[in-house]
C-alpha cells in the first residue's frame, strides 16, 4: 500500500497546492491550475479522484460523536469525552464540535465530486473508460456523502455546483434521496467491475466498482423502506439490488472471511469482506492529516490499565445481550494488564471505568501485544463502510419484509451467525421476528462500526426502545428520545465557521 499512498499523496499535494481548499466556504484562489487547463489527460482525472478520496477519508478517521447516541459505544462522563458523552445522552447541541468534521469532509467531497461530474467529460485527451471511469467515481462518492448527511441531520442543502452554500435552502428528506439513488444508478453502469493501477491492492479494489454501488442502493433502499420515508415498496428494490451482489459477488470478489477476528488485524486491512472502504497509512511522514486514522490503540485503551484515551468503549447493556462465540471474543478485549504488566490481568468488571473495551480496533504497528502498551494514537486500520456480512443481512432482512423470510433469507443471515459461532436463526419466525432478529444481528456483527447501529434504530423506530434497557450504572439520559414523536432522532445542525 506504501506505493499506492505515495501516489495518491503524491498527486494530492500538486492539487493542494494549487486550487484545493481546506474549508468548503473558501473560494479564495489558490494557484493558476483551472477546469480549462486541469480536466485534459487520465492523470488530470486521477489526480482529481484522489483528491476526492482523501476529503472523504477525513469523515472516518475519527470517533463521529453521533456514533454515541446508539446503545453500543458509550464512554466516560468528564473532560474531553463530554461531546461525545453529550450525544449518548442526548444533550448534544449545535457547538458540539464532534459531528462537525462529518458535516465539512461530507461537503468537502461533495464540492470535489460536483468538480469532477461537471469536468470529466472535457477530458479528450483521456480515454473513454478513464471518463466513464471517473463520472460513475464521482456520482458515488456524491450519493454516500448525501446518504450520511441526511441520515444524520434530515434536511441538509444539496448543492449540485462547487459555488458557496451560503443562503442554501434546505432539501427535502425525500429529494435527497431521490439524488442519491440516480446518482448510485449512474454510478452502477459506469463504474468498473475492477480497478487497476494506484486503486487496486492484493487484489481489493480501494476505489467503489459495480459491486460497491450495488450494495450501497440495497442499503439506501432498505433505509428509505424505514423511517421517515416509509415507502415500503423499497423492500423488494433493496432485496433484489443486494442479490445481485451475492450472486455475482465472484466478480468483485467479495466474500465473509473465515474468522471474524482476522477482518481487523492490521495486516489483513485489505480483505475480501471489504465492499468499501477508508484505506489509511500512517507510516510515511509528512502526509495529509486524512491519510491517518484515530480507530487505533490509543482511543479505545483503557486510561488507568493501559495508559490509553478512555475515548470509547461497550455499553454494559448491550454487551449483556452480546451472543457469547468468536465475533463476541474478537469484538471486545477480556484481559487487561494493570500499568501494562501482564503479570496484573483483571477482568472489565475491575476496571476503573466498569465496561468492556472494545478489541477491534486494537492492532496496529505500533501496539505492543505482550504488554497492551498503545504506543501510537494515529492508525492505518481501515474503516470498513460496508462489509459483506452487510450485503447479506441486507438481503436477509429486505427479502423477509417483502416476501417474507424464506430459505434464501435464512440462509443469508445463518452464514453471518455460522461465522460467530452461534446456532443457525430459529425455523418459522414470523416476519416480525425474523426482522427483529436481523436487525439484533447486525448491531453485534457491527458493533461500533461507523454508526451503523445507531442509523438502524433511526430507521426502525427504535432508539426509545433500546434505551429502556440501559444499565443502571451508565451515566442518565439528560434527555429522553420517542419513538413515536422522533424526538432526538436527528443531530443537530453544526455551527460551522
């Protein structure tokens, strides 16, 4: 990956130094290059795809605060960790400055990827797979910009153009998505089943293919069927569209690993699960701050025990429900060693703070296995936006809603449970129930990954619910979310500057 990253940064810098811009209200001239002169050659389009893929980088390289809000993540009550606390218990406001980096690299990539679908077809001098190429890249990294946008705060501006947002009025929930799925449509015939060159590496395609798109409208589909929209006719879009990547999966080559914990050690970052993904390499000095991520030892390590950040960990409750099996082994760390001295092991229970911390996202370069000692803050793990297992339990829950759950549903979501160790789901549950099972599946086979849990209790109406089983011992909520009124399903609007 080394040489792939020295590309990318590579390329990154001569558009940083000329016309890029840290915020998305700076429209202050940077250099001389112009669309006129920059959009021409395949390498004027590389160039552009990379800065791209580098704004969208910096959305997943941190802890978003809104992760919190969902029953699975959760962290301690006092000094720097009160934003992200403050979600958890739904007291965030508009100053609370961890959602903010999502809201200005979402914009961010959203402002390179109107550049590009507004350019790409002046580049004569590139081929016509290199234009095709690129416009499909853009419309996708478009639609999943807009998809966490609306997810997280409903009615957002949607510009279309790279001109200031200033005065924008807010989009319709209903016509951002009706953006998001004719751009996944555009992306789906344009964007290559494989990549080559700088975007493909141990045969894992870093950029989003066919396949990419394809799962992510099953995944829209299947969120549009829920709330707000509820057009639940979605189901069976979203069944269908995410058939088509498990029937060709081959062709992308995607498929479950055989052990749940080899998806997160550091060099296994480039995988066959990976359906799209933030690549990360914090091992070449001098790079863009995106190029590094902070799903690394130093956040998820327990303070007293380990010298780590106390940034996050497990929330009791949901870690009482966690199926015991491999996936539960791999997800959260059993021992800890007391001032990093294997000699001095205690159990989560004995901890300072009283919770699980979570394993996943432990390894690295830097971390000292034998000791516990995080040496490092800064990552190269990869953010895994979606996985296969999702494709799967997309179809699972998609195909039982509109057709109710038949041999193929069950036998999608039993190859996600046969992986954790567990039984296969119980014969002849209603469609209810098997929703419901999906649904608890998904929260442990996606524990803390990018927000993944907390968007599925917005679109099922369940985030009250959930709460109602918190442990006593977790810190109040300030505020109570409904279910019935969608209190606190939304983050609030940032104050950007």
């Amino acid at each position: 990956m080394k040489s792939v990253i020295k590309y990318t940064i590579g390329i990154l810098l001569l558009i940083l130094l000329g016309t890029a811009c840290n915020k998305y209200l700076d429209e202050t001239p940077k250099g001389s290059i112009t669309t006129t002169s920059f959009y021409q050659t395949g390498n004027d389009l590389q160039m552009a795809e990379a800065a791209l893929a580098i704004k969208f980088n910096g959305a997943f390289n941190d802890i978003s605060g809104v992760y919190y809000a969902a029953d699975d993540i959760t962290t301690k009550r006092n000094g720097n960790k009160i934003e992200m606390s403050d979600f958890d218990i739904f007291n965030a406001n508009s100053s609370n400055s961890r959602m903010t980096n999502w809201w200005n690299y979402f914009y961010a990539a959203i402002k390179s990827a109107n550049a590009l679908i507004a350019n790409y077809n002046k580049a004569t001098l590139a081929t016509d797979a290199q234009r095709n190429n690129a416009g499909g890249y853009a419309y996708f990294m478009r639609a999943v910009s807009y998809f966490y946008l609306t997810r997280t705060w409903g009615e957002v501006p949607m510009p279309m153009d790279v001109a200031l947002m200033e005065n924008r009025p807010n989009a319709k929930v209903a016509d951002i998505y009706n953006l998001i799925v004719a751009d996944l449509q555009k992306a789906e015939t344009m964007l290559p089943n494989q990549w080559d060159g700088p975007a493909r590496h141990d045969n894992v395609d870093i950029f989003p293919t066919k396949g990419t798109a394809k799962a992510l409208l099953a995944n829209v589909y299947l969120t549009m069927a829920g709330w707000p929209l509820k057009q639940t006719d979605k189901y069976a879009l979203a069944a269908a569209k995410a058939k088509e990547v498990i029937d060709s999966k081959a062709t992308w080559g995607y498929n479950l690993l055989t052990k749940f914990a080899d998806i997160w050690k550091i060099g296994n970052r480039f995988n066959s699960e990976a359906v799209f993904a933030c690549y990360y390499n914090n091992q070449i000095p001098s790079v863009p701050v995106e190029n590094g991520s902070q799903l690394a030892p130093n956040p998820f390590s327990p303070d007293y025990e380990e010298g780590g950040w106390d940034d996050a960990f497990g929330e009791i409750a949901f870690y009482n429900k966690f199926p015991a099996g491999p996936r539960k082994d791999a997800t959260y760390q059993k021992d800890y060693y007391v001032k990093n001295d294997p000699a001095n092991v205690v159990t989560w229970q004995n901890t300072l703070q009283k919770h699980p911390y979570f394993l996943k996202y432990r390894d690295d370069y830097s971390y000292d296995w034998a000791t516990h000692k995080a040496n490092n803050w800064w990552s190269s793990a990869t953010s895994f936006l979606i996985r296969y297992a999702e494709v799967l339990l997309t179809y699972a829950e998609a195909q039982a809603m509109s057709s109710g759950p038949d041999a193929s549903a069950y036998a999608a979501i039993n190859q996600v449970r046969q992986r954790a160790g567990l039984n296969p789901l119980t014969p002849g549950l209603s469609v209810a129930n098997f929703r419901d099972s999906v649904v608890a599946e998904r929260g442990w086979e996606f524990a803390a990954e990018c927000g993944i849990r907390w968007f599925d209790l917005v679109r099922t109406e369940t985030v009250q619910k959930v709460n109602s089983y918190r442990d006593a011992t977790e810190p109040p909520l300030a505020n109570q979310p409904s279910d019935a009124n969608h209190t606190y399903y939304r983050a609030p609007v940032p104050i950007v500057k």
